[in-house]
C-alpha cells in the first residue's frame, strides 16, 4: 500500500528506495506522520538496544518495497566503529480491515511449526515415489538400530533404553545434533542397566528433552540419539556403531535436526521474541486538535497497521557456500558428522532459528515458502549435470538422488558418480570436526553408499579407479583454516585427501579431464595397502601401516617461503631451512595463502605449492625447522600444466616418503632445465 507524506523522510525514502535515519524518523513521528511512529515502535521493540548497537544517527536503507537494513551510525555517535553487523528486516503495510501479510509464528516449538511439519511428513510419506521406493515388504519398516530410546506415552515422566531383538520393526526418529564441546548426558558401560530401567525427562538436555517430546507428538515411540544409543566409554562399541550409523539414518522415519542449535544446552527450538510484531502507533499528546484539523490523517492512523520482522535467512546449501559464514544462524550446517546424516535421510526436518524447513529426496520446503524448486533465490540450490536434462538447479538432497539413481550405467553413470564424489568431499571438507581422528569415520556412510554404485575398492577416501587422478587434491586457501598444524599425526595416509584438517579440492577432475587437455599420466601407481583400526574398512585406519608404491620421476627440491613482502629491502623467496636458522618469521595468520610458499628446484625460479599443513603457527614461530629430503614427483601433465607431489624422505626408513604439498603449474617443467638431477624411482609414500 502507499504509504505517503511526501514531506516525510521516511515516506519518501520508502517509495524511492533510499536512504532515512533515526532522527529523521523520530523527528516525523514527534510531528504526527503514522508511518514514522509505526516504524518507530517498530524498530525499539524489536531492537530495544538500537542506539546502543548502531548509534543515534543509526542509518536505514530501504530496498524492493519491502525490505530494510539498519545500519551502524557512519556519523561517530558511538565513538568507536559498530562490531554488530548490518540488521536486514522486512516490513508490510496493512490496515485493520485486511488480514496481516504474514502468518509465520516466528517460534519453532508452535502449534503452526508442528502443522507444517506434519503436511510435509504426510505429503512425502503418500506421495513421494522416491522417498518410498518399493520393498518385498512394503508395509515391514527396516530394523531397528542395535540400541533404541522407548518415548513412552506422551505423559511419562520417563523414558528407557531397549534392546530390541533383531527381528523386531518400527518407524523411529533419528536426531542429530552438535555436541557443541559439550558433555551431555551420555550411556557408558557404566549406567547402561540404570538406563535399560529408566532414564527421567528431568535429567534430559533439552535438545534431547524437545526430541523426546516432537517424537511423542509425531505420534511414534522409537528415538536414536548418538550420547544414549552408544556406549560413549567404551572404544570397541563406538567403532561398531559408528560403522552402522548410515545405516541410523538411512532407515530413519524421520531425522530430526537441530540446525540452529549450538550444543546440547541449547535447545532444538529458538523462539525469537520479538521475531516479527504488528504495530498500531500511539496517539501523540496533541491528538485530539490534530484528529479535528486533519481527519483524513486521524483516520489513517487509527486504521494503520505495520508488520515489521527480521528477515529469514536461507542457508547457503549450494556446493561453494562456505557454511561457517552462516554459522551464528545454522551451527550444525557447519558440522562435518552432520554433513552425512543430513544427506544419508530420507526425510530431515531442520529446526532453524527463524522457522522450520524440509528436505528430502524429492523435495525443499519452508514455512516462509522462500525455499522450493520454485524460487530462484539460489543459494539453497544444487546443481546436477545430465547429458540429456542439460544443467539442472535442484536441491541438494534430490541433486544427491539424481546422481545416484538417474546417471546411467557405464562411463557415463562412473563418472557422474565420481562427479558426485569431489563435491562431496569438498562440501564436507569444509565442515569442521572436534576430533581429526573423525575425518574418515564422518564420512564413511556416504562412502559407504557411493562404493555399492560404484564397485570400487576404497583406500582411506580415495577410490582405486580414480587413482592416480585422485592423488591431485589440494588444501583450498580461504576456508576452514590450515587447522593440522606439522608434527601432528594425521588422520590418513598423508596420499589421502583425508589426512589433512581443512578444505580440499581436486585439481584433477576425479571423472577424466576432456580430450582437448591432452592428458599425460607419468606416475604408476603399483600396490596400495590400507589397514583398518576396525573391522570398519571405511573407518579410521593405521596411518603408518597404510601405504602406497609409486614409480615416478623424481628431483631433489626445497621448500621456500616469502618473508615480508613489504619489508625494505624486499627480501625475496628463502628457504625454510635457511630461514628458522636465521630466525626469519615465516608467514603469519593472515598470510598463509597460496603465495607464501614455493618449491625452488635446481637454479630456477621458485613456483608456488600449496603445503598440505601448517608449518609455522600464527606468530610465523617455524613449526618445521626444515629438515629431512624434500622431492617433487611428477605425476601427470594436463592443459600444459605441470602437477608435482612435494615428498619428504623419512628418517631411517629406506625409501620412505609422506607427501607435504602439490605444485601444479605451467612452469613446472623441470626436466627441461639445466642443473636439474632427474630420475625415476619407486618409493613407498605412507
């Protein structure tokens, strides 16, 4: 609706998308404009601390008719910048006599969230053909899982751990959660028989207590939660579920999400006071002359209505969104064990912080309908590659699907599987992990899926088809944060993507690069031996035991860093031998991108590498003295592009070696160089 003083800062802001600020709205709504009070009211009740946070002369920008920002005071009222970020709010305009624009509730633990949630279970469940494929036994649900939570009615007091006989079948919800550094309530060999007894709402977390009463008012009895469902002290039990947990979830009814919540403590549900309110202005002090001199404005602001609320926020789902940027709204989408369960269910149920939203495997939804197939807002969106559908935009979970079931057999269904695969790894390496000894476990249900389309053997992340394409990964700069730090154990073996804590990319596509890159593998790989901890051969596995041959050409070279670029004289690349013996800083924080480190090979120029882990901490203080052999293997040769292993020969240990970085350039060309000592050998990299 109009909303229209053109003497009105506000109003002429508004209908010109520009700029207002709280003293020109103040100063209006003390003169009477219905439009400035409204808003006024408005913006106090929703952030009663706004001059504190972004000043007196705090700044609006109005956009589209409908949406808002405030922004901190640019004037200096603070007297210091504003640390709070920008504030995005939508607002409508209404009369009494009209239905408010907005029916969402704002509060997750609703009636209208629990309708919601029950129209997209019941619309998946009856209509969905991909969500419900056809079983021998249609009716029969999946085993439960080996330990199970019993909810009890819906007025118990209590709820128990069973162990339910294998052949027993039922519906059950599946949660996850963030840990969030947490220790809540868990089951240990300890109080295992206590919990097959009797486990009392009252001693429950309230995540885990929402949980337990969502299940009862979805009207089921079964609930698995990791801390109670697995004996948390006993090592042995741990690896046994942790290597049925796809299972968990893939059999799940339902998954339970608590994306919004940062720990246990915090609760499924955030209910956000004051997320959105409807506002009649109050009259001013000279109301009655004002009503008598200007009816048309009286009436107008009797019957005036303004429905002001912070704007929702869609999750970044689409493959490069960096989800700790999101972090402070959706916690768990940072989380790398909750990567696989949000994929492996059939059917999630997100509880975010403004509303709740759906996922499956033929469908998005949100209660403020800004996520769908039918918005083309994007960032919730994947992308999924078909010969005959072209580029398609879905969303993740039925993208994830396609890729699975829609991409054919042959070298056609392989390498959209493999496809599939490098976004998966560098969607979940981006998510972050308590334990680095976690990196293959949290994912090993998703490789677990993948190996049954694919056929393929599986060694510690990589997959034995795709070597030596899948050697070629490397830390992405910018992301997670070269959090591995040298002399710390990896996860893997150092030729796995997996052995380093942060984000990672193929440099190689893992299905083959087109014809026209002209394609020259150098290296043969010969055996592979990986050794689980567990009988789990997608779990954790023995780093020093786990190994790979390769025969390849191979030079002497040295690793070399930048010191301060800015510094006079500018000192250029050193080695980083040279420099910890002289005490030169290395990179610090801020500076550990891909520029900073080089490999100097002979007389020739450094080039850039990307190394695998952190060599100096935050202050530049060297991690890494420098010591032992450093090599480059030459691997393959793509689109006059030259891709090397950086290796460093371990003490003591024959021909032994670990991979620390990856130099892919056009440059690299080494052989061709004179002083160049080259030579091909077969090595053992661990």
């Amino acid at each position: 609706m109009a909303s229209g003083d053109p003497n009105c800062g506000l109003c002429v802001a508004q209908s010109n998308r520009c700029w207002s600020s709280l003293p020109e709205i103040q100063g209006h709504s003390e003169d009477g404009c219905p439009y400035c009070a409204n808003m006024l009211e408005g913006l106090l009740y929703l952030i009663p601390d706004l001059e504190t946070k972004h000043g007196t002369d705090a700044q609006f920008r109005f956009k589209d008719g409908r949406t808002m920002h405030v922004y901190a005071d640019p004037n200096g009222s603070l007297g210091y910048p504003s640390p709070h970020k920008p504030v995005d709010l939508e607002y409508r305009w209404f009369t009494v006599d009209t239905p408010p624009p907005s029916s969402l509730a704002y509060d997750t633990s609703s009636a209208a969230t629990l309708s919601h949630a029950t129209a997209w279970l019941t619309n998946c469940l009856t209509t969905h053909k991909l969500c419900n494929p056809p079983s021998p036994s249609p009716s029969a649900p999946p085993p439960l899982p080996t330990r199970i939570l019993d909810v009890g009615p819906p007025d118990a007091p209590s709820i128990r751990l069973v162990l339910p006989p294998p052949s027993l079948s039922a519906p059950y919800i599946a949660l996850s959660h963030s840990w969030g550094g947490t220790h809540p309530l868990t089951t240990t060999t300890v109080n295992l028989d206590a919990h097959l007894t009797s486990i009392p709402l009252s001693s429950l977390p309230p995540t885990f207590l929402h949980a337990v009463l969502l299940t009862r008012r979805l009207s089921l009895r079964h609930l698995w939660i990791d801390s109670l469902c697995i004996l948390q002290d006993s090592p042995a039990d741990w690896a046994s579920e942790a290597s049925r947990m796809a299972a968990v979830y893939r059999n799940s009814h339902l998954t339970l999400s608590a994306t919004s919540s940062s720990s246990p403590l915090a609760g499924i549900y955030t209910p956000a006071p004051g997320g959105a309110v409807h506002i009649a202005a109050d009259p001013p002090e000279d109301a009655e002359t004002l009503d008598i001199l200007f009816p048309a404005a009286a009436k107008l602001r009797e019957e005036l209505r303004l429905e002001l609320r912070f704007k929702i926020v869609h999750p970044g789902l689409a493959r490069w969104d960096v989800p700790d940027k999101e972090g402070e709204d959706s916690p768990l989408l940072t989380r790398a064990w909750a990567y696989q369960e949000r994929l492996l269910a059939p059917r999630v149920l997100h509880f975010g912080r403004w509303e709740a939203w759906w996922e499956c495997q033929q469908g998005l939804a949100c209660e403020c309908q800004g996520m769908g197939w039918g918005v083309r807002e994007g960032k919730h969106m994947g992308t999924y590659m078909g010969a005959a559908q072209g580029e398609v935009e879905m969303p993740p979970k039925v993208s994830h699907y396609a890729a699975l079931h829609v991409g054919g057999k042959g070298d056609k269904g392989r390498g959209k599987l493999l496809e599939r695969w490098g976004e998966m790894v560098e969607e979940y390496t981006r998510r972050r992990l308590t334990y680095s000894a976690d990196r293959l476990p949290a994912f090993g249900g998703v490789a677990g899926e993948m190996g049954e389309a694919l056929g393929m053997r599986y060694l510690a992340g990589q997959w034995e088809g795709t070597l030596p394409e899948a050697l070629m990964w490397e830390r992405e700069e910018g992301t997670v944060g070269a959090r591995l730090v040298w002399g710390e154990e990896r996860p893997a073996p150092s030729w796995s993507w997996a052995s380093v804590d942060d984000a990672v990319r193929f440099v190689i596509p893992l299905e083959g690069l087109p014809a026209w890159a002209k394609t020259k593998v150098v290296v043969e790989v010969g055996e592979v031996k990986v050794v689980p901890v567990t009988e789990d051969e997608r779990g954790r596995v023995v780093v020093g035991e786990s190994y790979m041959m390769v025969t390849a050409p191979m030079v002497r070279a040295a690793v070399c860093f930048e010191p301060d670029p800015h510094a006079d004289p500018y000192v250029p690349w050193m080695e980083v031998k040279e420099g910890a013996a002289g005490k030169v800083k290395g990179p610090p924080k801020g500076r550990l991108g891909r520029a900073s480190f080089a490999i100097k090979v002979g007389k020739v120029e450094p080039l850039m590498a990307v190394m695998d882990t952190r060599l100096c901490d935050d202050e530049g203080e060297w991690l890494w003295k420098g010591d032992g052999e450093i090599f480059c293997i030459k691997m393959m040769v793509s689109s006059e592009t030259f891709h090397w292993l950086v290796v460093r020969k371990l003490e003591g240990e024959g021909h032994v070696y670990e991979r620390i970085g990856l130099v892919s350039h056009p440059s690299a060309d080494w052989k061709m160089k004179k002083g160049v000592d080259f030579s091909r050998k077969t090595i053992k990299l661990v």
